[in-house]
C-alpha cells in the first residue's frame, strides 16, 4: 500500500533515467522532485523536508557517498537509497555503510524500484509516527525480550540489534557454538520493518553439496529425475522478510559465488528455469569460524566476505558475561518446566549455582541448558528445588548418589571409553547415547512407554518429552501408543 503523500527526491545526471524514475514514482501516488548534480540537491534540500532520497552513486560534482555522510551529519531522517553500477558489490556495501538504507543496481528493475521505495516510505512512516524507538515484536519468539542477561557484553549486543534492525543491511554475527547467534539474528528480524515478513533460517553445513542449488535456488518441475513439481527455495520462501544463514563458513567455495551472485543481483534462477526470479531478501548470516582467516587460506570468498559483512556483531561466550548465569538459568529452567509440562518451576540450589558460575561451560549456553535439562530429569517430575553437584561427582569419578545415576554415568563411561577421541560436539554426544538408551528400553518393552519408563527410573510424562526431543518414532501398533 503506497502513501500518496510521501515526498521524494530523485538524485540522477542522466535526464532520461531521471525522467523514468519521476514518472514510475508520479504513478505509484508520490510528490516527486528531481536534481541532476550534488549542488541541486543540496538546493533541494534546503528548501523541502523529503521522506526519501533516490540519489545516483556517481554523480558530475560528487558522489552519493558524501551526500550520505552530509545527511548524517546533518541529523536529517530521509531514507537513502543509492544507485549503482552493475555488480558494483564494493560501491553497495560502502554505501550499506554510510547508512544508506538500500541500494539498486543499474540496469534498475522497475518493480524492484517500486519494491524498495515501498519499503522505505513505510518504514520512514512509522518512525515518523512516534518519537519511541521501534518496538520489538513482542508476538514472535526470541525477541529482544527472550535474551536474558543484564552484563555490560550483552548489553552491547542488544543495543547493536536496536541500531541496525531497521537497516538493509547485510549482518555477519560471529561467536563461539552455543552463544545464541540465531536468538541474535531473530531478535534483528523482529525488530525490523520486515517483521511480519518470513523468517527462514537454514544451516548451511546440514545441506548435501548436491542439493544446495536446488535449496537455494528452487527447481522446476521436470528439472531432473524426481522433480515432479515446481519447488521453491530458501531466497524465493524468504521474499519480504529476513534469510538467515547459519555456519556460512560450511558451504562449498563453488557454492559461495553462486550465493553472491543471488545477493548481489536479487535475483535467482531456480534448477531448470530459463528465467531469473526477483527475490527481496535481508541476509543475516552467522559462524562460529573465523571467516576472514578463511578468506586468507582461500576457503572463503573474499568478494562474499566483505558483501555478507557489512555490519558485525560479536556475540560474547558465556565465560565473558558469567554474571549473567544466574537470570539464565531462571530462565532456561521455565522453559524446560514449560516444555516438559511440569505443574512446578524447579530452582537450582544455591551450592548448585555457585557451581555452574564456576565450570568453564567451554559450549556457553547450549551447554548450560544441557546441564539443567540433566538435572530436571535426575530430580524427578515436579521437584522444587535441584542441585547439578552430582553430575560434578559422576563425571569426576567420586562416590555417586543413587542406582540411576550410577547406571547412566556406567553405561557414560563405557561409551566413551569405546572412542579414541573425546566428542566434538558434547550436546550431539549425550543426544545420541540418550536416544540409543531410550530406544533400548522401548524395543525391550515393545514399546510400552510405560514400562520403558519404569525401566529408566522415570516418568511416562518425562519418557513421552524425551522421545519428542530426540524425535523417536512410536510404531503404529505398539502398545500404551496415545
């Protein structure tokens, strides 16, 4: 829906191109006024408060550049959108930068034009509508809200999020595993104008090399054997919202200049398509690994680098913000009463929390929710309060309290007495023991949960959550199946 009233200025040195962004405009119900050079626009602009400037990279007396940083400068709330030579990737990301709020790529696509001029009159409007920062989208989850902690590390990475959310911009979050790198890159769609837009975030290293085109891209019916329909992809599924791409460092180098390609231009060709799709995407992507060393070894793109990386956000691990610990573990605990279905909210013992403040919890968040989610189910369905030092005692081999856990660290030990090599992944490790455990007891009993349970020494309730965690399968015909 256009605003008739919104006011633009149109920044360009050749007349026909002007001339054909005044008219596309005059249609679409905007006031329009244009400028050929720097000097006209600054007239311009002493004489007229705008909604939005359209303003050539490259212009006889200057560059949109330095109009950019002048309107800073000048504290002034037009919304800029720059034009650019064709695949002129370092001129879009200096102008990203610079605060610009989008950039087109000459040749211009008319509908893309109308798209992003859209984009920022509505967003350019609701600023206007109300001198409060924009409020964070209180109905999706992982929000602004949802990242616990008050420590000054995270205070940064939350007023970060405040201040590029309503930017185009493409973000790089970096951090170790189980930082909350995806809570970050939520927090930034909810907090955008493309909130009520899809969310669709993908990990890259999950892919097979042989079907990411297909992924990304989407596949026509007829493309190959088996694509018996048209297909989308990741870009065409995100357009109007927000495309997150979790451990970018994983994907094939081949893979990268045909995902900079898609970002670059905004469009995508899908498997057996002979015509590109235009798709209007904001990427967030995150790693784990260092992605400018990769860029060094030549594992990593170095033209996708500095395009995904135009603005960056280090999220801190936990060992950096241990203060936080405590409001984390509150809130981590309701979440797993809430998804276990307990009528009680357990709280750590206090010699329990001083304990987990002190681990060096080396898989940060991730890592503590195991721990509690451990200690939950040692405790019991509905115990008030839990204490953690056991499992301090199971894995350091001192005296154990109670037959279960000397059953589970037994059964821990002999497992990884098996392996050479410590694992990789601790939460993946204990998943896969916990499944191969639980699968057990369920062929023993013919999958009587019931019994199974008995077996484990907890809950059918406790069983029935464990199972939908590690998504174990109940035959059709197995018994205690509702």
């Amino acid at each position: 829906m256009t605003t008739p009233s919104a006011h633009i200025l149109v920044i360009d040195d050749e007349p026909d191109l002007c001339t054909l962004y005044e008219l596309t405009l005059l249609r679409e119900g905007y006031r329009v006024l244009t400028a050929n050079d720097l000097a006209q626009a600054h007239s311009q602009l002493q004489q007229h408060q705008f909604d939005v400037v359209i303003c050539d990279m490259r212009l006889p007396d200057g560059s949109g550049i330095e109009l950019l940083q002048q309107l800073r400068t000048q504290g002034r709330s037009e919304r800029c959108i720059v034009i650019t030579a064709y695949g002129s990737a370092e001129n879009a990301v200096e102008s990203l930068k610079a605060g610009a709020f989008d950039y087109l790529s000459k040749p211009v696509d008319l509908k893309e034009f109308r798209t992003t001029v859209a984009a920022a009159v509505r967003m350019q409007n609701g600023q206007q509508a109300s001198t409060m920062p924009l409020k964070p989208a209180t109905d999706l989850p992982n929000t602004l809200e949802k990242m616990a902690g008050h420590s000054p590390a995270i205070q940064v990475v939350k007023e970060r999020i405040r201040k590029v959310a309503p930017s185009m911009a493409p973000i790089l979050i970096h951090g170790e595993s189980g930082t909350g790198k995806e809570l970050v890159a939520r927090a930034i769609h909810a907090n955008s104008h493309r909130r009520n837009g899809p969310w669709v975030a993908v990990n890259c290293s999950a892919i097979p090399e042989n079907l990411l085109e297909a992924e990304f891209f989407g596949v026509k019916k007829g493309a190959f054997t088996g694509a018996a329909q048209d297909r989308q992809g990741f870009f065409q599924t995100a357009h109007g919202g927000t495309l997150f791409l979790d451990e970018i460092g994983d994907l094939p180098v081949a893979m990268q200049a045909k995902l900079l390609r898609a970002i670059q231009e905004r469009r995508v060709r899908p498997l057996g398509s002979s015509q590109e799709e235009i798709v209007d995407v904001r990427i967030i992507s995150a790693s784990h690994k260092d992605l400018g060393l990769m860029v060094q070894t030549g594992d990593f793109r170095q033209d996708l680098y500095y395009r995904l990386n135009v603005i960056d956000i280090q999220m801190p691990a936990l060992r950096e913000r241990r203060e936080d610990i405590p409001v984390l573990c509150k809130t981590l605990l309701e979440r797993i009463a809430q998804e276990a279905g307990a009528s009680v909210i357990p709280q750590l013992h206090p010699a329990a929390l001083q304990y987990l403040c002190n681990l060096p919890l080396q898989g940060n968040v991730r890592e503590l929710e195991n721990l509690l989610h451990r200690a939950v189910a040692l405790a019991g369905e509905n115990a008030a309060v839990i204490d953690v030092e056991r499992d301090e005692n199971e894995t350091s081999g001192n005296e154990r309290t109670g037959h279960a856990g000397a059953m589970a660290d037994s059964h821990a030990s002999q497992a990884l007495a098996d392996s050479d090599d410590l694992p990789s992944d601790l939460q993946a490790y204990l998943d896969a023991l916990e499944r191969q455990i639980l699968i057990r007891a369920l062929d023993e009993s013919r999958f009587n949960r019931t019994l199974a349970a008995q077996k484990l020494g907890i809950s059918l309730r406790q069983i029935r959550y464990r199972m939908d965690r590690l998504q174990i399968p109940i035959p059709a015909n197995s018994v205690d199946s509702a």
